[in-house]
C-alpha cells in the first residue's frame, strides 16, 4: 500500500502540469518534473522533507511544501497516509485555487 494517495483535485493538476510542460519543454522535461513531484510525495510520506502548516487563512488543517515552482498541499488521512489535495503554481491565487481544490 502506498504512504501517499492522490486525491482527485490533485490528479487534475498533474494532468495539467504535464500536459503544460510538454507542450512547452518536451517530453523528456515533463516526464522529469512529474518524476520529481512523486519523489517528493514519498519524501512527504517518509516524513523526510520540511514543510509547515496550511496557513491560516486558508480555513483547513493540512501542510505544504515546495517542489520546484509548484507547492504541494497535503493532509494526513484517516488511515495515516498521506492525502496529497493539490498542486498549485506559485503564481497562481493560492487562497481561491485551494479553496476550489480543497473543497473549502
């Protein structure tokens, strides 16, 4: 069993991201970044990476962390594994994207 599961705002987002970094950067780019957004949902998972807690203003429980140009928000679920919610560009509106993907 996995230590962590995408929930399905998040799998959204990394169809996105891909799709995006592909048609930008080619194949091989895209296939590296999104190798490297699942390195660090183990990392995440394995409690081998900082991140800090959803801040306030959002209205939910849950953490984030960097990777890249993108920050990942997770929870931790009920079973104890980790929820990865989203994945959103440092440029975007944090609080209304979230919101939107978070279900707040």
């Amino acid at each position: 069993m996995s230590r962590f599961r995408i929930q399905s705002a998040a799998a959204h987002r990394l169809d996105e991201i891909y799709a995006y970094t592909l048609e930008t950067w080619g194949e091989a780019q895209a296939e590296r970044y999104i190798g490297g957004l699942f390195a660090r949902f183990d990392a995440i998972a394995a409690r081998a990476f900082p991140w800090r807690p959803i801040p306030a203003a959002f209205g939910v429980d849950g953490y984030v962390c960097r990777y890249e140009k993108h920050l990942i928000y997770w929870k931790r679920l009920d079973d104890g594994a980790v929820g990865i919610v989203t994945i959103l560009h440092e440029r975007m509106h944090q609080i209304d994207r979230f919101r939107d993907d978070f279900g707040a």
